[in-house]
C-alpha cells in the first residue's frame, strides 16, 4: 500500500523515529481497534467523545443519533481530530523518567461525508454489524426506516493521517544499568471472551 500524505498536522515531531506512514500499520491499527475519540470545535471550545468506528475501503466510518451536538458540528462543516491507541505494554525502567508504554495509534484530520444514499448508509451500518461478527447482519432483523431516520453515518477519507508504534523494552541511560531495581515490559492485550447468551436463546448457536 502506498504511503500517506504527510501534513503540517499529520508530521510526527516528538518520537519521529515512531512515526508511521504506511497504509498497510495505518489501515491495522483502525481495523483491530474498536473504540475511538473524535474531536470538534463547539463555539470555540474542544469537545471530545469517545465511539465505534470502522473501515470500508479508504474510509473511516461513524455513527451515531442524528441530534448529537458533536455530529451537528460535523454536519455544518467542522473539521473532526479522530483518534485511535491500543496499549500493548507497560513498559518498566530502572528510572522513574524512563518509564513508558508500548503502544500504536493513529491521528486523522478530516470533515465528514455525510452517508446519504440509502444503499450506501444500509451497507456501511451492514458492514459495522458484521465487523462484530462475521455474516451477522444477515441474521438479524435489519433497520426500520425510522431507526434509519434516527441514525446518521459519517464516512471520513483516510487521508491526513499518521500513525506511531512504539516496540521493545526500556529505553535506559547507561549509568543505571548496574541499578538493583527490576525493569521490563507488562504485556497488555485485549481480550474479547466467550458469548454469554441472552435467554431465550432462539437460535440453534452462536459464535
């Protein structure tokens, strides 16, 4: 995949060395993560809410009601900041500065398509369910027009945007290495476990 367009917004400036821009870790990181924060200006103040996001193609895809005000910001033309980090370790070293934590994010500058065609937006919303769980939106009793009305979908263009990986153990300065103190990383992993069934379980099984 090629490499993204780097911006004055999008340009890694502390850690640069973390820096990513290729879609290919920009793309993985989106797509293993289910939660993000999205960000606007709201008469001049910053508000920031956490949701669900997902990808189709090159587009960073969000919903949400119709009458929430950071959605109405993006509608009237605000510019979103849309984040994404998973932690994969707390990272332990023999001094408290040294300290870190392995992680990989991704920063997306962007305004918001509004997904109005009726296919597109039933598609888009198919694809978030299925995400999930693999053929799930053919399962389930799909929107009703008013749960459509209700609910507006927002497809952001993966363009400006950046990635940073950090990897590996501490970073230490030499002198403490002869410290007596215990360092190394904590893994830290995301585990989504075993179905817990809503009774009455009408279906033969479940995923």
């Amino acid at each position: 995949m090629s490499e993204v367009v780097v911006t004055e917004r999008t340009r890694v400036c502390r850690g640069r060395k973390k820096a990513r821009y290729d879609r290919e870790t920009i793309y993985s990181i989106l797509d293993e993560a289910y939660v993000c924060n999205i960000g606007v200006n709201i008469d001049g103040q910053a508000v920031v809410q956490p949701s669900s996001h997902w990808r189709v193609g090159d587009e960073l895809m969000l919903h949400g009601s119709v009458k929430n005000g950071l959605f109405q910001a993006i509608l009237r033309g605000e510019t979103a900041c849309i984040t994404v980090c998973l932690l994969d370790g707390l990272v332990f070293a023999r001094s408290a500065f040294n300290h870190s934590v392995n992680f990989r994010s991704v920063v997306l500058y962007g305004k918001g398509r509004l997904v109005e065609d009726a296919a597109e937006k039933q598609a888009a919303l198919a694809a978030m369910i299925d995400r999930y769980s693999a053929g799930r939106s053919n399962d389930v009793r799909p929107p009703s027009d008013t749960e459509m009305k209700a609910t507006a979908v927002f497809a952001f263009a993966i363009e400006e945007v950046s990635a940073k990986v950090r990897t590996g153990g501490p970073s230490e300065k030499p002198e403490d290495l002869s410290l007596d103190v215990w360092a190394g990383v904590k893994p830290v992993a995301t585990l989504i476990g075993e179905l817990i069934p809503d009774l009455p379980l009408t279906a033969d099984s479940a995923p």
